[in-house]
C-alpha cells in the first residue's frame, strides 16, 4: 500500500506491507516505521517496532523487495537502505 501524494495532508507519505495479522508501515517523509499487529491491536494504538525487531526486519526485507519490483528506473536496486 501506499498513500496518494495529493492528499490534503502533503507531509505524509509512507508505504506499508501487511502480512497476515502485521502490517509494518514506513513514513517516508519523516523515516520512521511503525508495526503493529491488526489482530491484537485493530486501532493500532501500539507501534511494537522496538519489541519486535525480526518481524520488523522480516517485514522490512518484504516492502524492500516490492519497492524494487516496482520502481520504475530499470536496474535501480538500492531500495534496502530504507
């Protein structure tokens, strides 16, 4: 997923990848990421980022390698950094 860039809120752009009941987002204007578990926490009023580090990571391998499959300069794989 990601948020459109036309939304009345323009300092806000993050992508998120969901994986059964974990969805890891990453705010890319400000370099943050957050994970949350749907299931146990449907508001997602607890980021677990911190206390989860492998599901993270996990996670962050997963929107790494969707970033690369999308982007759109050709031979361009250098999206892991994020």
């Amino acid at each position: 997923m990601e948020t459109p860039r036309n939304v009345p809120q323009g300092d806000f752009f993050a992508w998120a990848v969901v994986d059964g009941d974990w969805r890891l987002i990453h705010d890319l204007v400000g370099n943050t990421y957050e994970l949350y578990n749907e299931e146990n926490d449907p508001e997602e009023l607890h980021n677990l980022i911190d206390q989860m580090p492998e599901r993270a990571s996990s996670l962050k391998a997963s929107l790494s390698q969707w970033l690369d499959l999308q982007s759109q300069h050709k031979g361009y794989r250098n999206w892991a950094r994020f």
